[in-house]
C-alpha cells in the first residue's frame, strides 16, 4: 500500500463518499420529463441520420438513428440550449423549456457549395465550442478535471513535420525538447515532468496505447503524423483515475475519422523543406453503406542541418469499423511505422558556443520498427448505457547502434561500436460501462471499468560492429571483451479497476469522487558482465553478474473533482487526485561505466491539485485561469557523486520529495468581432499562452539538493501569437518564451568553459519566432512558413544518452512548403 506525506486525501475522500451516499439514499424523488426530437433537412424533408445533438447546458450529446430521431431521458423542469450539427449543414441552436414531456424537430438548411477558408475554420471553431462543453465523451468522464483539446483542422502550423512548438502553442506549460527530426518522436513534459520520449505521460492513439511498454518503459517512438489528426486531447495529472498510473495525465491522439458522406475521398499533401526534407502524405476515407475507412501512408527523408542526421522514416495506418447495428459497432485498426536516423551526437558548452552544427559522431544510428493493433466494440445498451471494448497490443524493436562516451569532446575511436537492441511485445484489454441514473433532480453518470495489461521485453546490450554504417548485428565473436554486455528480460503484469461517478447535485454543480485500484508486478531477469582490463588492454577480470529483481505491489489511488457552472458562460473547476510512477526497466539496467543505479530504487508517488475558472467573455475572450500543485515523493532523476576511485559519476536513484506550484493563463481574443463585426471574410486573433512555475526539493538523503529547484521547470513559459485571415488567406505569426532551466537536481549552472562533456548544466532562457501562412482555391492549398524567423541559437536539451551524450543543438532558420490536393 502505498504511503502518503502530508495529505489527509484518504480520509478526506471517504468521508465525501459517506455523505454522497447518505444524501443519495435520503433524497426523494422528483419528476422527471424527457426531450424527444427529430432532425430534418430542410430542402427536402428528409432524415438526417448521424448528425449530433447536444444537450449544452449539461454538457452531454447523443446522435440522431438511421430515421434522425434523438432523445434526452431524466431532465427536471427547467429551460435547455441544444445544438445540433451534421457535415454539410448549418449548426443550429435553440433553448427549449420544459415542464412535460417535450417533443421538438429540427430543420438543418444546407451549407453554401463553396466556402471561404476563413467561414470554414469559423464553423469549426464554434463546434468545437461546443463540444468542449461535453461532461462524457464515449466511455470516458472528464467533469471537474484540467483538459485541453487541439483541434488541428483550426491549426495554421508545419504539420508536415509535427512541429510541436506550433502544434501545442495553445497548451498551456508544456516544456518540449526539439531534436530537428521532423516530428519523428514527441519529447513533452510538464509541471517538471522529463520532457524525454513523453514518457511521463500514458500516451493514446484513440484510446489505446502505443508506447514502448506502459509501465516498464513508457517512452514513446512513434508518433502519428499531424496531417492524420483530427484532435489532440490532453487531460492532466487527475487522469491518473481512468488511464493509469502516471503524473503527466493523458495525451491521447484522436485520428481522422471516415468521411460519412463520401464513397472515397483522397487527400494528397507533398512537403518540400530546408536541408532536403521530403515529406508525402497520402489518404483515403469514405462510407459505403455500413462499413467504413480511412488509411494512410506517410513518407518522410530529410539530410538535418547538421551533418551526420539524415533521416527516412515511412508510416501506414489503417482504420476500417462496420456498423453492425443501430447500437452496435466493430473497429479495427493497424499502424506500421520505421524510421533510420544517423544521430549527429551532442556538443559540450565551448563546441555549441563556437560552431552549434559541428559534429564529431558519423558511426551513431537508431532505428525503429513499430507495429499496433487494436480492435474495439462499442454497444449502446439503451440511451442511457453504452459500454465500450477493446484489445490491443504492440509489436516493436528499437536498435541503436554508435560511440557514445560520456566525454563528449571525445573523438571516436572508430573500434566495435556499442549496441543497444530493445524488443517489445505486449497487449491489453480494457472495459468500460457507462450508465446515466437520475440522483438529485439531476441525471448523474457512473463510469466503471478495468483493464489487462500484459508485457514481455528483452533488452541487450553489447558490442556492434566497427564499421561506419547502420548495422544493428552483435559482433560477440569479433569483439568479446567489449565493456559494456548485458542480457535482460523484463516480463511485466498490470491489472487495474477504476470508478468514477460525475453527481450533478444540480444543474450549475458536479461532484466527481473517482478510485482506482492496481496491482502492478514488474520483473528485471537476466545478467550484466564485469569486464576489467589493464592499460594494455588486457583483460584482468570477466565475470557474468546475475540481477534479478521483482517490485510486486498493490494500491489505491483516489480523486475527486468538482465543477460550478456560474452561468453559461463561466465554470469554476477544482480537482485533486493521486498519482503514482513505477520504477521502468530503463531506471534500473543500462551497463555504463560511468552510470550508477541506486540499488535501493523504489517507485514514485504524489498527489495533482488543480482549482481554475475557464469561459468566455461576451463573446470576444476565451480563457481558462488556474493555479496547481503538485506533490512528487521519491521522485528518480540523476545526481553527480565522486566515485571509491575519485572518478566523478552519475547515479540514478530516489532524490528526494519536492513540490511545484504555479500559475497557468490562457487566453484568446477574437479582435475581428471588435474591429470588422461585419465582415464575415475576415479572422483576427490573439492568443497568450503564459505558465509562472515555481518548485522545491521539500527533502532529500543527497548532498546539495534540499532547497534547490526541480529540472525542467522554466519559471516562464510563454507562447503567444496572431492568427489572420481573409478570405481564402489564413496566417500566424507565433512567439515562444522558455526562461532558464536547470536539468539535474544539483542546480549546476551553465559553464560556458566546459570542453568534456556537456550534460551537466542548466539550460540557457531563449525565444523563437515562427510564421506559417496557407492559401486555398478550390480543391487545392498551400502552405508555407518561416520556423526560428530570427535564426536564435539555442539549445532544449542536454542528452545523457540517445541522441547525445552532450548538448543537442536546436535548429536554426528553417523554411517548409505544402501543396495539397482534396478531392
């Protein structure tokens, strides 16, 4: 069971659930009435099947049937806005009262054949609005919790390349590391959260995982193209409760769902960049009758701007789902993703100050082969419950292959190359049932759900090739004294239940009490070899060294979240949940020299509070206001020490217990509603995107570490920019912000004169201007921009292993060009 510090959360929660269930068996009941309704076209009378209703002022929708009937069932008496919206016709909305049962009908006129880029991305910004309203999407419960949604259609970004400073300029405190890779890996984090692979995040692609191993090594390799995604939903550490054991939340990856009106539709993007990057992007979508598609294939090749970083990588993806009745439906998806990257290596402090795209690593490679599958049932047993299914797994291999001494400055010896070869093979099931209940004069909702999660990897490491290319076969025979050798596997189990109930006391406030409970049992099986020589090379001592290890445990988490509807146009949220990390097989087993793993290395745990406001402001501001704080106990990071041999060292373990806090702003002004109120051609908008974060080491057994501030947290972290349009003609300028930051917990500044090995050191504060524009006429559009517009010379990260060691320069003025073509 897992211990909590200074947190009365477990007392707290079941007192609140004590009281939740004396109020509900004590509560008489009221009457109830429903809204039944009907949507039509209004040129020619005819059912509209698929479109969607919402229920704005509870948040919840529902989809009209094969005949375009709809209803809502338990509503107390009182007035309600719905909206409806279906492809190729108007949104409409309309308030409706009740004191009886309600029948209303609504009549969609259709869209006008051709629309303006600029009315378009409106259409789309305002059923967004919509749905952002929504307490439940599918099987999934977001009520009084931090969420943010990407809607990429409203981008005007690189899209062709991921580019995630632009891609996420609207999330609010995201820290990102860039590696100029085209968007081949996703490396975020947040609230001082390692930004590296992503890893602190459960990473989805809809709904499912699709990284390397969910408890034992949730770093992320691939990532879907942007060009595929219709949103990107992201959900913060109080998602803990339905997807798993994480700090960072939940970011899941919502694909392009298949064009409901259209036998075919093909969409063709081709991208020429700086430095030779070619990138094609290739889809199909439609609906015949019940089944339905949408598949791609994307194809990416770039030289990098420095030398020793060209990359290829190609991507398919298909989703095909049969309706097999009116409350039924299958899908199944497949994701093929590789990629070849030469890595150019990292740079020390003097190396980066005199020349950022020197390199002097031409032998390091890695490349990745991966393979998703999933398959998923959803069931809507009545309008008040559905139910959803789904099994999924994962087959993938990563190789790296390179020199990669901790002495940066160190030229290659070009001898046998260290190898690294990971293979994961793991699958799951997850459940979840739905219901809405009348409770309070109100309809409340109760989630339930588990999930199966079941991995066997296998790690080694050993001695590659002495050659120049990207070969990732292990040469024992030729090189059998090689340092570095190790042979492990890592079987892991996980099973979990989860609950979580949204009380909607009344119309205006939601309680949602949420619990999860886990058993975890991750395994480290195999051997490392100790391997001595002398100064002339010869071998002194050789042994193979057995570590085995098994962390078996089981716990609670809890949560709970509330929301206060105000009026329709501001809601005060408040939420505080659990989390929890298990220690990965990559905390545990790498065979460096100069890396030691603390032998006493336990798992991480804490708790995410968030209170915040978010609306609109007569319809000019959209904003969402917060404050957070979270607790992080145990937490595993790095510290330099000097060794028996007076030989400096880094050692992995448990720092020690630290809390972060700040402030988090976002907020959009539309200026075209203020200065061309008339003018339905024309979008203006300003957005600012501002994090103030502060943190602490509350606690540590380490030297030079209580008092200091947490790595990767920036005190600033800014975004803000101008979206503009007219007609056809869309564009954006954007600002980026990132103040200094520290990456070990030492708080080692930044030494300018360091020409070993440039991993220790804080982070230096820059800005980035970027600029995207697009033109569309009739099916065809294009795109162009400008990244790093004032060519800044900076740097995000420092690598202590792939894609360094050392600095990894950051890239510099870059250009990009997108022709597309929709048919």
């Amino acid at each position: 069971m897992m211990k909590l510090k200074d947190c009365n959360m477990y007392n707290i929660t079941k007192r609140l659930s004590f009281l939740l269930l004396f109020f509900w068996l004590s509560l008489p009941c009221f009457a109830q009435f429903s809204i039944t309704g009907k949507v039509l076209s209004k040129t020619d009378n005819s059912s509209i099947t698929n479109a969607e209703v919402f229920l704005t002022t509870l948040g919840i929708s529902t989809k009209t049937d094969a005949s375009g009937n709809f209803s809502f069932n338990n509503l107390s008496e009182g007035s309600y806005t719905i909206a409806v919206f279906s492809f190729e016709y108007e949104v409409i909305e309309k308030v409706i009262s009740i004191s009886e049962n309600t029948t209303v009908v609504f009549e969609l006129p259709l869209l006008a054949a051709q629309l303006s880029e600029v009315v378009i991305t409106k259409r789309k910004e305002k059923i967004f609005a919509l749905k952002q309203l929504r307490q439940v999407e599918g099987t999934a419960v977001y009520a009084g919790k931090k969420s943010e949604v990407v809607v990429v259609d409203n981008l005007v970004a690189n899209l062709a390349v991921n580019a995630p400073r632009q891609v996420y300029s609207q999330v609010v405190g995201l820290n990102i590391y860039e590696n100029g890779d085209a968007g081949l890996q996703l490396n975020i984090g947040g609230r001082g959260l390692d930004p590296n692979r992503s890893a602190n995040f459960n990473i989805r692609q809809n709904n499912y995982d699709i990284s390397a191993d969910v408890l034992g090594y949730p770093e992320s390799y691939y990532t879907p193209p942007a060009e595929a995604l219709q949103e990107i939903q992201i959900v913060r550490g109080a998602a803990s409760l339905q997807y798993g054991t994480q700090f960072g939340g939940l970011i899941n990856f919502k694909m392009k769902r298949p064009n409901p009106t259209k036998k075919i539709e093909w969409t063709s993007r081709q991208t020429l960049g700086s430095y030779n990057l070619i990138t094609s992007f290739n889809s199909l979508s439609g609906t015949v009758g019940d089944f339905s598609y949408y598949t791609y294939f994307n194809y990416k090749e770039g030289d990098g701007w420095r030398d020793n970083s060209n990359f290829s990588a190609r991507n398919y993806f298909a989703h095909v789902g049969y309706q097999l009745s009116s409350n039924t439906k299958i899908e199944g998806e497949l994701t093929l993703f590789n990629y070849l990257a030469q890595q150019a290596g990292g740079l020390t402090d003097v190396q980066f100050n005199e020349n950022p795209s020197f390199t002097n690593r031409d032998r390091n490679w890695f490349d990745i082969d991966w393979k998703v599958y999933s398959l998923r049932l959803e069931h809507k047993f009545s309008s008040k419950t559905n139910a959803s299914f789904q099994v999924f797994g994962l087959d993938a291999t990563r190789s790296a292959v390179g020199f990669r001494q901790n002495r940066v400055s160190q030229p290659d010896d070009n001898g046998a190359r260290e190898l690294l070869v990971d293979n994961f093979s793991n699958w799951g099931l997850e459940g979840r049932v739905l219901t809405r209940y009348n409770l309070f004069n109100d309809e409340s909702i109760l989630l339930l759900g588990s999930k199966y999660y079941n991995a066997e990897n296998d790690q080694r490491q050993g001695p590659g090739s002495d050659g120049v290319g990207p070969d990732f076969t292990f040469q024992d025979e030729e090189f059998p004294n090689f340092e570095r050798q190790a042979s492990f596997t890592f079987p892991n189990k996980n099973l979990a239940f989860f609950a979580e109930n949204v009380f909607n006391i009344s119309n205006k406030f939601s309680v949602t009490p949420g619990i999860r409970w886990e058993k975890i049992k991750t395994e480290s099986e195999g051997f490392f070899k100790n391997i001595v020589l002398d100064l002339a090379g010869n071998v002194i001592l050789n042994e193979e060294i057995p570590d085995n290890r098994t962390f078996d445990r089981d716990f609670f988490l809890l949560g709970l979240g509330t929301t206060y509807k105000v009026n329709k146009s501001l809601e005060v949220y408040a939420n505080l949940s659990q989390n929890y990390r298990s220690v990965t097989f990559n905390d545990i087993r790498i065979v460096n020299p100069s890396f030691v793993i603390d032998e006493n290395i336990k798992d991480e745990e804490g708790f995410t509070m968030d209170f915040g406001t978010r609306g609109t402001l007569n319809g000019l501001l959209s904003y969402d206001v917060s404050v957070f704080g979270l607790r992080y106990d145990d937490r595993l990071g790095e510290v330099l020490f000097e060794d028996t041999d007076g030989s400096i060292k880094r050692k992995r373990g448990n720092i020690g217990d630290a809390f972060i806090y700040g402030l988090e702003f976002f907020a959009d002004w539309n200026i075209q509603k203020i200065f061309f109120k008339n003018s339905t051609a024309t979008r203006t908008n300003f957005f600012t995107n501002l994090a103030l974060t502060n943190s602490e080491y509350l606690a540590s057994e380490e030297s030079n570490v209580v008092g200091n501030k947490v790595e990767f947290i920036p005190t600033i972290n800014l975004k803000t920019g101008a979206t503009f349009g007219f007609k056809n003609w869309l564009a954006s300028l954007q600002y980026s912000y990132i103040g200094e930051q520290f990456t070990d917990a030492t708080n080692a500044p930044q030494d300018v004169n360091d020409n070993q090995r440039g991993i220790e050191g804080s982070i230096p504060a820059y800005g980035v201007l970027d600029f995207s524009t697009s033109y569309t006429y009739k099916k065809w559009k294009l795109e162009a921009g400008v990244s790093n517009l004032f060519d800044e010379s900076y740097f995000t990260r420092r690598a202590t292993g792939y894609p360094g060691p050392g600095i990894i320069p950051a890239e510099p003025i870059t250009f990009y060009t997108t022709l597309q073509f929709k048919l």
